[in-house]
C-alpha cells in the first residue's frame, strides 16, 4: 500500500472521527469494552497474551475480524481509528504484519504505546531457508524469517513479557498486576511446553506432512520433528505438482499415515495427498485467528495448543 493509500486511508478517518465514530462495526469480534486501559492487538495469540496478562485491568480488544487471514489483510479507516484511540497496540512485526506500518502511519504522532511482541524471540528461516539451527531477531533479512514464532512456546512466554512490559510502561499504576498475571500465564506456557515434550518423545513416526502453509516450522523444530508442507509460508502460495509429488513420494517411502491440515486453508490439497497415500486426516491449530464461533464459546490458545498436542500424538502414533 503506498503513500496515496496511506493518505486516503488518513483523510477518510479523520472524516470518519468527526461524522460517525467508525471505531464502532458490527463484525461479530470481541466484547464491548470494559472501563479500563484500551489494549488493540492485531492477532488471536497477541489477544489471548494480552487478557491474561491483564486481567480485568484493561480492555483488550482484537483488531481482525473472526476467520480472516492475517497475511493478506488490509487496514480499514475504522481500523486505523481504532488504534489511535487505544492506550496500547500490540503485533506480532513486521515480518507477520506489514500492514501494521500502514495503520501506524495513518495514526500518526500521539498514538499508543506500539509493542513489537517478537523482540528478542528466537527467529527461524522460513520455509525454503529453514536450517533448524534458530537465529535471533536481527541476524538475518526479516523478510526471510518464518513469522509464526508463538508456536515455539519459549517465544510465546517472552512475547507475554513484552505484552506485559508495554502495559506497565502505559499504566504504571498497574504494573505490579500485570507483571504478576504474566508470571501466572508464563508457567502455564511452561507446563504446556513439558507436556509437548514429554508427549512427543516416543512416537512412530517423527514426520508431520501438512497440506496447508509452512506454519508449524516452530513447532517442529522445538520437539524434533521433521516437517513438510505443501504451500510456502504465505498462505496466498500454492503448491506446486513437483511439491505434491515429493510429499507423496516421502509419504509413500517413510509409511506415514497421517497429513494434517490447517484453519483457513482448503482442504483440498491435503485430501489429494491423502486419497494417493491413503493416509488419514487430522487438523492441526496455527491459531493466527479463530471463528467466529470459537471466539464467541471462549476459545483460547491453551486449548487449541492441547487439541494440536492431542492430534499430533494420535498422527504420530506416540506412546
């Protein structure tokens, strides 16, 4: 998006301020606001970091309506209003969200307190660049970086002490709540992070094949598996006839007997490896966004990370 949309984008929310509040749409997301410091997080993972770090302190709120995909989402004007008006606005970075620069841009001076929620997490390369050896935020050109870092659930607790760390600095009054809540929430991180590892330590199989997007790179690489996806790391990409008869071909030669597939994603794809290998199919989370339905029954990264941990050892075939 450049500049004149950047512009246009400005011009309409400020006329949107002035006529209807356009901060205010019906698109079936989070609860009305609560009294309390105004918390605008771009996706689910940031959302959930962010009610449980504060509690019933502030109001968090999440900026992507219910089931759209993160990669290709553009701001809106009530979107950029909505995060001039918050206290706090937390994403992922710049890798994950690009369009974040654009809302910024739009917000101008005087606006939240912006918290990058991956500073100092540890970077993995994306699909075609992915080495298993792990980087730190900085060593290598961003744009080749694999951004779905919160499922690695040691960068999933620091991205909790820079939500935590933003909220303190905005409400100080509050700060000894906040960091206590993500304390709390990192040790429930940590006892999740031992279940996947003690859960994932004797199995079969140790190859996920997914016929989605390179999402679970993370995952993979922290429990020592082996992973093959049939789409690159943006979700607009498709595979490839080559790719899909690679994975057949590895399906076929390592007796797998399970492809997973993603929200979001068309099933198709993993269907096609499936009815060429007759391998099973089971869903796994990558927790970008939720349903509407979800959001609404209270669904939270916990859970879906449990449903994926349970999923994987049944894949696996984990003792």
């Amino acid at each position: 998006m450049g500049s004149v949309r950047i512009l246009a984008l400005g011009a309409a929310c400020a006329l949107a301020i002035v006529l209807v509040g356009c901060s205010k749409r019906d698109d079936g997301g989070t609860p009305p606001a609560r009294a309390g410091m105004s918390v605008v997080t771009t996706l689910f993972p940031l959302y959930d970091f962010a009610r449980n770090v504060a509690g019933d302190r502030a109001d968090v709120t999440l900026l992507l309506p219910p089931g759209m995909e993160p990669h290709s989402f553009e701001p809106r004007p009530e979107d950029i209003v909505r995060v001039s008006r918050a206290r706090v606005f937390v994403y992922t970075n710049r890798i994950m969200e690009p369009w974040a620069a654009d809302i910024l841009k739009g917000v101008g001076g005087g606006g939240p307190l912006v918290v990058d929620a991956s500073r100092g997490a540890r970077l993995l390369p994306a699909a075609e660049n992915h080495d298993h050896g792990g980087h730190r935020d900085g060593e290598h050109d961003e744009a080749r970086m694999d951004p779905h870092l919160w499922l690695d659930f040691a960068n999933a607790q620091r991205m909790v002490d820079n939500i935590a760390a933003g909220m303190a600095e905005r409400d100080p009054a509050n700060r000894e709540a906040y960091l206590a809540n993500a304390a709390a929430y990192k040790a429930k991180l940590a006892d999740l992070d031992e279940r996947y590892r003690r859960g994932l330590a004797s199995c079969s199989s140790r190859v996920v094949v997914h016929g989605g997007h390179f999402a679970f790179g993370y995952l993979a690489d922290r429990y020592g598996l082996r992973y093959e996806a049939a789409f690159a790391a943006s979700a607009d990409a498709e595979p490839t006839p080559a790719k899909l008869a690679a994975l057949v071909k590895r399906i076929s030669a390592e007796g797998v007997r399970t492809i997973y597939t993603e929200e979001l994603i068309d099933p198709r794809t993993a269907e096609t490896i499936a009815r060429e290998t007759g391998a099973a199919i089971l869903p796994l989370h990558g927790a970008h966004t939720v349903s509407r339905d979800d959001l609404a029954r209270g669904v939270t990264f916990m859970s879906l990370m449990e449903k994926n941990l349970e999923n994987l050892r049944k894949g696996l075939q984990c003792r």
